[in-house]
C-alpha cells in the first residue's frame, strides 16, 4: 500500500467534494483563507489573535485586511489598551457578508447529508470523528464543546445555579426559584430568532451555559451565565459570552445588558474583557445576605 498516495488520493477527492479549488468559495469571490478570516472576525477582534488561531503569515493577513478595508467589509483601528495591537471590526456590509457564507456554507452541508441515508450519515460522521481524533489529538484542541442545550439541559442549568451558588454564597432557595423561572419562560416560548442558549460540555458533561433573550425590540440581555468550578480557567466563559454577543448581532439587536452582583469577581472580569461597561448599581439583599446589584450593558 503506498500510504502517502492514498492520502492525497483522498485530499483530492475531498476538495472537489466541499469546493474549495473552484475560483470562489461557495460560488462567492472568496478564498477558502478570506472565508475562514471573516468567520474569524466575526467574533474576534484582533489581528495577532487570528494570526495565530488560523496559522497565517502576518503579513499575508495584513494584506487581505487591506483588501477587505477596502471593499468596506472591515473597519481597523489601534488598541485603546495597547498601541501595537490592531483592532479589526465587522462592517454592516462585512457583516453581512458573513452571514451570507455562513448560510450558503450551511446549505451545501445540508445538501451534501440529505442524499445520504441515516447509517451512511453516522459512518461518515465517524469517520471525520477518527480522522480528527488522529490528526488534532484532544490535548491540541479545546477541551470543550459548545452546543445548542438537549433534553436535560434545561433542569441541569436550574440545578447547578441553585447548588453552586448556594455552596458558594449562600444563596437560597429564592435565588433557585428565581433561576428556574427565567428557565420556564424560555422554555415555554421563545423565538429562536431572537432568543438562545448554548451548553458547554466537557468530557460528555455540561459544564457551562449562557442564554440570550429579549429584553425588548433593540435590546438582549445576556442570562444565567455559568462556569463549573471544575471547568473554570479554560476560556469557557469567555467563549460563551462570545457565543451570545454574536448571535445578539445576528439577530438584529443594537445593545445588550446583563444582570449581575458585585461579589461575581470572575463574571465581572469576563463581562469587562467583551467591552461591557458598569451602567448602575444599589444595594440589595439574597436569602438574608446583603448584595451590591449591577447592571453592566454594551453598543453591538
């Protein structure tokens, strides 16, 4: 067997099968690099970070930002916090741009998984799996998954609030209930295009969740973020935070705000590092401790 043959064997196969040697992705003007650039800035914002999460030379990213400046997809600027850092941004037109790829990019997988039957879909399905699991061994990739919530999921979250914020503050069964009917609303009828949650799960487990729900027509609100002790210091957090300030995007909303308490140092940090800013406090109480309630909001 001439191993080396069969494997780019298989790389040819495969590149005419998802499009990428065409003039265009997915019958657009941009690469395969452009595209993943743009999905990129979609929810990062600076160039060294996608420099190193895409493997790309600075300067062949520099010179693309520029092509995508011109064409008024990105608008740049330097860091407030660090001069030597670039800043890039989605334009309207970038913005929507991305959302185009991401459609099309959707539609012909869904194209090429409706011709296959249900056991064909697992096997192939196991295959990438394998392949990946090869290739990108579990300790080079992000530990975690982020995924719409299952069946579960949503007790999990009312669960897990109620434990852990009991253990660590001592927040009672008010604040549970409290949790619980944020959850039941959603549940009970929320409009998928305005409203969302996402579970992080590690190892098979949920570990974290955030939810964006309407506050009213131009704002969202940012909900029942949560990070498992035993999961926290992996970027999880951050990444759900990420996660809802992109969909609050998508969905058309121009600001966001959130809830929270003072005594949530590791939030608070979190809520900071994605550009919200603290709009208004007073004095509260929860299950006979006193709190310092926050609002904390941000432009999308």
């Amino acid at each position: 067997m001439n191993t080396v043959a069969d494997v780019r064997a298989f790389n040819r196969f495969y590149t005419g099968v998802i499009g990428v040697l065409g003039a265009g992705l997915l019958d657009t003007p941009y690469s395969l690099s452009e595209a993943r650039v743009l999905f990129e800035l979609n929810t990062t914002s600076e160039a060294g970070t996608i420099s190193k999460r895409l493997g790309l030379d600075p300067g062949y990213l520099s010179r693309m930002l520029g092509k995508f400046e011109a064409e008024g997809l990105i608008a740049r600027e330097r860091s407030e916090t660090d001069g030597r850092r670039q800043v890039v941004r989605l334009t309207d037109k970038g913005r929507e741009t991305y959302r185009m790829l991401d459609e099309r990019s959707a539609a012909d997988v869904e194209a090429l998984l409706g011709g296959l039957a249900e056991e064909d879909r697992r096997r192939l399905l196991a295959g990438m799996a394998a392949i990946r699991g090869v290739l990108d061994p579990p300790a080079r990739r992000e530990p975690y998954v982020i995924r719409p919530p299952r069946a579960g999921d949503l007790g999990w979250v009312v669960y897990r609030h109620g434990a852990l914020y009991s253990a660590e503050y001592g927040w009672g069964a008010p604040f549970e209930a409290l949790v619980a009917r944020i959850v039941a609303d959603y549940a009970a009828g929320h409009d998928p295009a305005r409203e969302a949650g996402w579970i992080a799960e590690v190892d098979g487990h949920p570990a974290g969740s955030v939810f964006c729900m309407r506050k009213d027509d131009t704002t969202a609100q940012l909900r029942l973020l949560l990070v498992e002790p035993s999961a926290r210091g992996m970027g999880i957090g951050a990444r759900l935070v990420e996660e809802c300030l992109r969909f609050a995007r998508q969905a058309g909303y121009r600001r966001i705000v959130l809830w929270t308490r003072a005594v949530l140092a590791g939030a608070r940090r979190i809520y900071q590092q994605a550009g919200f800013e603290l709009v208004e406090e007073h004095p509260g109480e929860e299950s006979g401790h006193p709190v310092v309630e926050q609002i904390w909001a941000r432009d999308l």
